[in-house]
C-alpha cells in the first residue's frame, strides 16, 4: 500500500512538474493583437463626424497618419502585446485596388483587403472577409486580442467566431453627432467598447477646398521634404532635448500621434505647403526626421 501511495504521490509531482514547465513556456510567449479596420464605416463615420458629411469626395483622409495613431493607441492598450498587421477593409469595382488603396497597401505592417464594389457604391462581401481572417487568426492562435473598427451587425459572426477559438475582440467606434453608428448586437457581443471623438479624428479629416499652402514653385520634391524632416528634428534637440527625442527611438518608424502632428504642422510652415494627404510627402518628412536622430544616436 505504502508503494502504491508513494508511486501516486511521484506521478503527481511529476504532473505538477510539468505543468509549472508549460505555464512558465505560456507566460514566455508574448501575445499578440491586430487591428482590423472596416474603411466603409471608418469614412461614412469620421467623415460625418468631421466634415459633416458620408461623401468621400468631399473629404480628405490622411490615412497613414491615422493607422499610425491606432497603432499609437493599441501601444498603450495592450501594453506587453505585440502587434501583427493593420487589416484595412476596403471596397473596388472588380476589386482592383484605386491608386489610394494602393498607397495603403504600402505601407508597413498593413494588408488591404477588398471586397466589391457594386454600382450603388456598396460594399459587397467585405464582412465575409472580416470574419474569415478573424476566425483564420483566432483559430491558428496568431492572436490574442482583436481592435474592430466597425459598427455593422454583420460582424457579429466574425465576433463570435474569433472568441469560440479564445481571443477577445475589442470593439472601436467613432463618435456620432448624434444617436449611435454601431448596431446594438454587435455592441452586445464584444468583449470591450471604446469610442474615439472629434479630437482624434480632426488631424485626419479635412474637407476637400484649396490648399492650406501653396508656392511658387509648386509641389516640393521629396528631398525637400526630407531635408525639412532633418532640419525639425535638428531644431527640436536644441529646443526639447536629447533625452525627449531619444526616447522615441525603440518606436521607429512610427512616431507617437502627437510628435507626428507636430512634425506635420511646422513642415507646412516651413514649405509654405500643404502635406495633408500625400502619403508620399509625408513620409519623406519622417524619413529625415528619423535619419537625422538615428545618425547622432
């Protein structure tokens, strides 16, 4: 008997043993979140918000400088997290990216996927494409938390199909001037709400009139921008100080939203142009902001 005990008694801790081994490999593992954006909302929502008005062509959306913010953002929520991709969700005729689209898809830690675009200037099978990739990611264990930036409640199955395989989605909404722009069983089913305002938005949005700035000379050249990036970074050590702008260093290539804002409002100043919506341009000025740092420190 006392064999039989002592033998339990060493299967148990040998269980144990290896339990503590699996929690202490789990807690080593970072977890990981993505940021899925549904743009036909985001417009309709931040236009109306902003510009008072769903029509995209009277408006202006930097959207490089807002998928930095809610990257920015998503730093700050899930601080020991780690961040996969930005899905933007998009509609085109045939599904062939507009040159906009295009800039989008350019950029770094972002993947564009396109549903239709019918002849109503409809979205079509872009909620299927949410809920794949949020199933696919889920399931695969790829993520831990999900940022949803939507307000249709046919993403309730994309919901519920991520956290059956157990991650949490987070449901992002944008202010609304008036009642809500996200439908209540959507809202029902998330793990977490968080709206954004009119303050986070405005740096983004801007209605569609003449340019803030204009020159002589016209449009500049990226090495201009670039060498204006350089000369702001330059000026703002003599005024801020190392330590302020070291700091920023282990966040390369993305600069906090308001360090970003920043550096696009004196660079106008400076070229007596308007950035706003020239991806490009913009970001050649953060291409010499951040080579002028890098190359001191």
């Amino acid at each position: 008997m006392n064999d039989d005990l002592a033998a339990l008694s060493a299967r148990i801790d040998h269980t144990n043993e290896l339990l503590q081994r699996m929690l202490a490999e789990v807690a080593k593992t970072p977890s990981t979140h993505a940021i899925f954006v549904d743009a036909g909302y985001l417009y309709a929502a931040a236009g109306r918000l902003v510009a008072g008005t769903e029509d995209r062509r009277a408006f202006d959306l930097d959207a490089e400088g807002l998928i930095d913010a809610l990257i920015d953002k998503t730093r700050t929520i899930f601080a020991d997290s780690r961040l996969l991709r930005v899905y933007w969700y998009d509609g085109a005729r045939r599904r062939i990216h507009t040159a906009e689209q295009q800039t989008i898809a350019e950029l770094p830690d972002v993947k564009v996927r396109l549903g239709n675009l019918n002849a109503n200037n409809q979205q079509k099978g872009v909620d299927s494409l949410i809920r794949s990739d949020l199933e696919s990611l889920a399931r695969h264990r790829a993520i831990s938390d999900a940022a949803l930036l939507g307000g249709d409640e046919d993403l309730v199955s994309a919901v519920e199909a991520a956290q059956g395989y157990g991650a949490r989605v987070h449901l992002w909404g944008i202010e609304a001037p008036e009642g809500r722009n996200q439908a209540e069983p959507l809202l029902w089913e998330v793990d977490s709400q968080r709206t954004f305002d009119l303050d986070f938005f405005k740096p983004y949005v801007s209605r569609r009139t003449a340019p803030a700035y204009e020159t002589a000379a016209g449009r500049p050249t990226r090495e201009d921008v670039r060498f204006v990036g350089a000369q702001i970074a330059a000026k703002w050590l003599a005024a801020r100080g190392r330590d302020t702008l070291v700091e920023l260093l282990p966040g390369h290539p993305y600069l906090p939203g308001s360090v970003d804002q920043d550096l696009l409002v004196e660079a106008e100043g400076l070229l007596q142009y308007s950035l706003r919506g020239q991806a490009d341009l913009r970001r050649a000025l953060r291409d010499g902001f951040w080579d002028h740092l890098r190359t001191l420190y």
